[in-house]
C-alpha cells in the first residue's frame, strides 16, 4: 500500500510541475498577479526626485485662463518663462498635431521652443494604422517639429486589466527602438540627444514590447505641482524650477489625459505628466521593478509546492494545512520583499497550485484507499477458512459489491476474535497478549485465576507492568526480575527471550516465556506472555534425578568393589579370568560414567562463563596423556596465538574435548600421531581433532552423532569398549552453547570430527 501511495505521490507531484512550469510561461492569472503586484507596489513607494517640476495645466488654470485649448501663443509665453527661470530640460506632453488658426501664433511658438532650445515635443503613433497600414505617425507640424530640440511618441498602453504598470517600448523591424518621449527628455537632460534615432515614417511595422515597471510615487502628494497660470504670471518662485526638468502637461478635469495606476485608489487615476514624472524619475535612478526571467519564477513557484509536497507525503491533513498556509504567507511575503528590492516574481500560480494540492491529493489518497481495499476485500472474499461461511456477494453496483464484502469481513473478524478468545481460554497455561506498549488486551481463563488475586481483578486493560509488579512479591526472589520483565515490555523492548522460572512462595513454580506476535508482513504487533504452571514437571524432574543418583550409585558401587576384590583376594582366581572380569567391571564403570554425563547433558543448564577453549583443549590433551602412551600414540596440539575465548560450561566443554580425542585415541591405532588444533576466523572458534586410522565410511559419519551408535571395528581390529554415548554428549553439549558439530573423512585416511562455537569477541 505504501508503493502505491508513493506512486500516486509521485504522479500528482509531477503534474503539479507541469502544470505549474505550463501556468508560468503562459500567466493564466496574469489578472490575480496583478492584484498581488499592485497591493506590493503600495507598500513598498519610492520618495519622489527634487530634480523634477510638474507644471499643470489644472482646473484652476483652465478657469483663469480659459477654455481648452489655449492660443499657442500663451504656451510660447510659458516656455519664454521657464527659460528665463533656467529650466533644464522642458518636456512640454501636449500634442502639436494641426496648424493653429491663426498662423501667426504657430510662429510665436516656433521662435520660443528656439529661443529656449531645450524643449520636447511629444508626437503620436497608432498601431495599426489606418486604410490598413501597419502605423500611423502624426508628428508635430513642421515648423514646432524643427524647431523643439527633440521629439518621442508619447504612447501609454494599460494592461489588460486597464491599469498602466510600464511604459510601452516600440521597436522597428531591424532592432532599432523608437525613442519615446521620456527617452527624449532623459537624452537632452544627459547630453546625448544627438543619439536619438529620427521618428519612423507612417506604415512602418513596429513591435511593442514593455519595460521595467515603474516605481510609483504614493498619491496623493507625489512631485511638486506649479499651476500653469502661478508660472506664467510669475507667481511661482525661479528657484523651483531652476536646473530642473519641468514637465507640462494636463491633470485637469475633462482633458481625457488619465490612467490607472498600481498606487490609484478605486475611483482616482493619475493624470498623464504625473505618470511621465514617475517614470522618468525612476529610469533616472535605476529604482525600476523588473520582472524576473523563467526560470526563476519557476523555482519560486516550486519551492513552496515541494516543501507541501514533501509534507503530504511524510505528514498528517493538520501539519499540512498549516504548511500549506505558512507556505501562502512566506510565498506573498516573499514577492513583496522581491518587489521592494527590484524584482517582480507572480506568485498567483504557486498559490493556486497549494490551494488546489489538498483536495486533489485527498481525492487520489481516498480514490486510492478505495481502489486497494476493495481488492483486497475481493482477495479475502477468494480465499479459504475454515471460519468463512458461504455468503453471496451481488454482481453488479460496485457500491453494493463493496459493502457486501466489507460485511463478510467484518463478520469474519468477529468470528475470528472469538475463535481466539475461546482457544486461549481452552489452553491450560495462563497466557496474556498486550499492544506494543504494554496494555494488556486479552487475558485467558487461566491468567484471571492465577492473577486476579493479586491484581484484585481482571487483568484486561491494565499495563502489563502493574499486572506483573502486583505478582512481584507472591515470587520467591524475583522481584527485581519481575520488574525488568516488565519495564523492558512496557518500553516496547525485547528482553532476553530464553526461558526463565519464578517459583511462587506457595510453592508452584512457573515457566515464563515471551514473544512477539506480527502481522502477516512480519511486523510487530505487541507481545505474547506465557506463564506456565510446572511445578510437577519439575518434581517429576527431581525423581528422575534422584533415580538417576541411586542407579548410577547401585550400578558403580558393585563394580567397584569388584575391582577391589581383584585386587586384594584376586590370587586364587586364574589370570586370565580375573583380567575378564576387571574389564568387564572397567565397562560397566565407564558405561554408567557416559550415561550420567549425557543425560545431564540433556536437561541440566550450562553454567556459562569466558573461557579460552585452547587451555580446555590442553586439559583434555594431559588427560589423556597415559591412554595415548599405552597405545603408541603422540597427540599433536596447534593453538592460536590469539585467546580462543567462548562463552561456556568449562567442564562440560573439557568432557566434550576429552571425548573427541579419546575416540581418535581408539580409532586411529596404526597411525602413529592424533592432531588436536584450535582455530579463530570469522567469528567463530573451530576445534578439530584429527587421526590416522582406518577412517569412517561417508554413509556412517552423520549418523555416529545419534546415541549409542558404534562404529564397527576395522577388518582385522579388536572391538572398542564403550556405549555409543560420547558423540552424542558431544553434540548435546555443542548445540546447547549455540554452536554445530562436524565430520569428515575418507577410508584409509583417518577421520576428523570437531565442532564451532561463536567467539566471545564477535558476540
């Protein structure tokens, strides 16, 4: 199910990058950018120039001075003015389009834009033109047009929302750009008018593009404003516009020359020259706002979206909604910042996009969720139980079909429930399953009755801790133990899972086993406590015991007196007679020695402890040191230069040595040398002994390990003495220190057998 999450995961994350790297390119919400935009350019106004002077042609101009237009003698009045105030530049945004009625004012003002030589005119380009053309160029009328020191179109396209955000820029076919009007004035002011290019003949093509936007001024109160009647009667003091670039054009009422702006409030618009001044103030100062290229409004879209991504994938619905917000704030506080430094990336796309992700990832995780569980109800309805009654199941509505077999299932778990409770309840031994965390789930009849004394009720629903540190002090001993057990559980760790008893002060004794219980894909799901009343186990274990004391002692005792008899009164007896019957008393001795050892081998617990296996195997070897001499035998020790340490039963461990090269005493005559080495390597320590006797035919060797097998005697060798018990107790012991016996050989080329144990360093 995770798979496919992921997979449904990584289909939505990689549409949301389409479609965002899509939306980025095309501005499907240029409009909602906008909004964003126009809110951050007010926060973030810049301080209007001193070096820019707004002369205004106002409402109360237009009262003193008349209806609009004026004789053009009155505009060459106000140019004859601002020259001798000292004027810089003079970028007067009124349009000389037609002769004036009377010809003599058109030379009036003629002879004022010389006398001044620092004048722009502003003339006028429509794209397209018309009867087809590409454009229209209507520039002033001659005799203005040569005599203004310089002259721009003067066009302002708004956006498609109507608010004008950037100065349009036009270019002919070949690059060439057609110098605006503000590109005009911004040339005479800096000395390089002389570069400007000649305005493009009507129906040549010109292509648009836009600029950086512009910076505004926060209204209202932006640039200085002279009335065009303070200027022109001398009311307006020179030293406001002396060394300054005057800009003249309308802000009254009526003259059609407005716009909306980014800073406009609902119903305001700013008149045209104030844009102008905005504009060119900001060209001036490099104080522009450009637009970021591609790819980094990309990545500032995806950054937000990944970071919600991400949390979708590794958190729950209310973290992710709280990144998802976070992400909107820091994403618009971001592209203000951005605007206030410069820079203007849209967020609109990325917003919609977090917005969008939660419910269509709730839609794929739900349509996903249905998908699998109605597969998977479909499996289980398709497999067998034998607590799954016949039911049918409707073909048709997918809806119906689905209830159907959730009810089955649902049934099916209910069956199976008290199926366990019963089973549990049925078992003789007290068991208690808990959660992960220790609570206690389920109790069965035989836990209730053993704890519910001590308890003082059901144990169900209690953490298993309390439940066993109420039965801490009923135990013999154990309480420290109890309450480990305990602790470890209820901290969801493992303890040592080897067997353990407490026996309880009445007298019973139990045998305390844990264990994890998973689900079908092997994860834990909580613990299974056993607690199993042994109590005549044990006692049965004491008798045999004790049976196993007297037999061994009633069998030794008469063969060692035989021994002695032999001894002291054995004169009379014939030689050869007394030599049977002392190894015949010698058998029974060892044969009772090797069935004491092997059966406590088999149920006594090894006292474990660190021990260098090479000092055993040297004990052993100095044991045996009489036995290999009588047989014309030298065993042949190889010990590591490293300690052999493993952790064991010394003696037990010796006795296994002592067995091993014992048998090779016995089967390797002839071969004149036994071999006895200890190794250290991959963790493990291996011992070998090794003879050069007869060998062990392949079928025997793995069968030599069970008890009381023998090995038949080679052709032409008398019978070994003993029971078939010394591999036996060898391997015994062996496995029980968590290690494996081994064997090989060829005939005619003697045998070796031998066995590894874990090395206590690698443990």
């Amino acid at each position: 199910m995770r798979r496919g999450l992921l997979g449904e995961w990584l289909a939505l994350l990689m549409v949301a990058v389409g479609v965002l790297a899509l939306a980025t390119w095309t501005e499907p919400l240029s409009r909602l950018d906008n909004l964003l935009y126009d809110a951050a350019v007010r926060l973030s106004p810049r301080r209007p120039s001193a070096d820019i002077q707004i002369v205004a042609i106002d409402d109360r101009s237009l009262r003193a001075l008349g209806e609009w237009p004026w004789p053009r003698r009155r505009h060459a009045e106000l140019i004859d003015r601002l020259r001798a105030a000292g004027a810089a530049v003079i970028g007067y945004d009124v349009l000389f389009l037609e002769p004036a009625p009377d010809p003599e004012d058109d030379r009036l003002l003629a002879a004022a834009l010389v006398r001044a030589g620092n004048v722009v005119l502003p003339y006028q380009i429509e794209v397209p033109g018309a009867d087809g053309r590409a454009s229209d160029v209507r520039l002033p009328i001659p005799p203005l047009a040569a005599a203004a020191a310089a002259v721009g179109h003067a066009s302002l396209r708004p956006d498609r929302d109507g608010v004008l955000r950037a100065i349009e820029r036009l270019a002919r076919p070949d690059g060439a750009p057609v110098p605006h009007f503000l590109d005009s004035v911004r040339a005479l002011a800096d000395g390089t008018a002389r570069t400007l290019a000649p305005p493009p003949p009507s129906g040549t093509r010109l292509f648009g593009s836009r600029e950086a936007r512009i910076r505004f001024a926060p209204l209202p109160g932006g640039f200085r404003h002279a009335a065009f009647v303070d200027v022109l009667e001398g009311r307006t003091p020179d030293a406001f516009l002396k060394g300054r670039i005057v800009l003249v054009g309308a802000t009254g009422a009526g003259l059609g020359d407005r716009f909306a702006t980014p800073v406009s409030g609902k119903a305001e618009t700013m008149a045209g020259v104030e844009l102008l001044a905005n504009a060119l103030d900001g060209q001036r100062a490099g104080d522009v706002i450009r637009e970021a290229p591609y790819p980094a409004r990309l990545a500032f879209g995806l950054v937000p979206v990944l970071v919600l991504m991400a949390g979708l994938l590794l958190l729950k619905p209310r973290p992710n909604l709280w990144i998802g917000a976070l992400m909107a704030v820091l994403l618009l506080a971001a592209s203000a910042a951005l605007v206030a430094a410069g820079w203007w990336v849209p967020p609109a796309n990325a917003l919609v996009a977090l917005v969008l992700l939660f419910p269509l990832w709730g839609w794929r995780r739900l349509d996903f969720a249905n998908r699998y569980m109605a597969a998977e109800l479909e499996t289980l309805a398709g497999e067998g139980g034998f607590l799954r009654a016949e039911r049918e199941v409707p073909v048709g509505d997918p809806v119906a079909r689905q209830v159907a077999l959730m009810h089955g299932a649902i049934e099916d778990v209910r069956n199976l429930k008290r199926f366990i409770a019963e089973s549990l309840d049925s078992l003789p031994d007290a068991a208690l399953v808990t959660d992960l965390e220790g609570t206690v789930l389920i109790a069965n009849e035989a836990a209730r009755a053993l704890l519910a004394p001590h308890v003082g009720g059901s144990p169900e629903g209690r953490p298993v801790a309390a439940v066993l540190g109420a039965l801490a002090p009923a135990i013999r001993g154990g309480e420290p133990e109890v309450i480990d057990l305990a602790a470890r559980v209820g901290r969801g760790l493992l303890p040592p899972l080897e067997p353990r008893e407490w026996q309880l002060l009445d007298g019973r004794v139990l045998d305390v086993r844990l264990a994890f219980f998973s689900d079908d894909q092997r994860r834990p799901l909580g613990w299974i406590l056993r607690l199993a009343d042994i109590t005549r186990l044990r006692e049965t274990e004491r008798q045999r015991e004790e049976a196993l004391r007297l037999l061994t002692h009633d069998m030794r005792s008469p063969q060692a007196s035989i021994l002695a008899l032999l001894g002291t009164e054995g004169r009379d007896i014939p030689p050869g007679l007394a030599e049977r019957l002392a190894r015949y008393a010698r058998q029974t001795l060892e044969l009772a020695d090797q069935y004491v050892q092997f059966a406590r081998a088999e149920t006594a617990a090894p006292a474990l402890s660190p021990m260098d296996l090479a000092d055993a195997l040297v004990d052993a070897v100095d044991d045996l040191w009489p036995q290999a001499r009588a047989r014309g035998l030298r065993v042949e020790t190889h010990l590591p230069e490293t300690e052999a340490l493993v952790l064991g039963d010394r003696a037990l461990l010796t006795r296994a040595i002592h067995n091993l090269v014992g048998n090779a005493l016995k089967y390797g005559a002839g071969g004149g040398r036994v071999d006895a080495a200890v190794e250290v390597a991959d963790g493990r320590v291996r011992l070998s002994v090794s003879d050069r006797g007869p060998g062990v035919p392949e079928a025997e060797l793995e069968t030599l390990w069970e008890p009381f097998r023998r090995l038949a005697p080679a052709e032409g060798q008398p019978a070994e003495s003993g029971a078939g018990l010394g591999l036996s107790f060898v391997k015994r012991v062996v496995e029980r220190h968590g290690g494996r016996v081994f064997a090989r050989s060829a005939p005619g080329k003697g045998a070796t057998f031998g066995f590894e144990l874990p090395h206590l360093g690698e443990a």
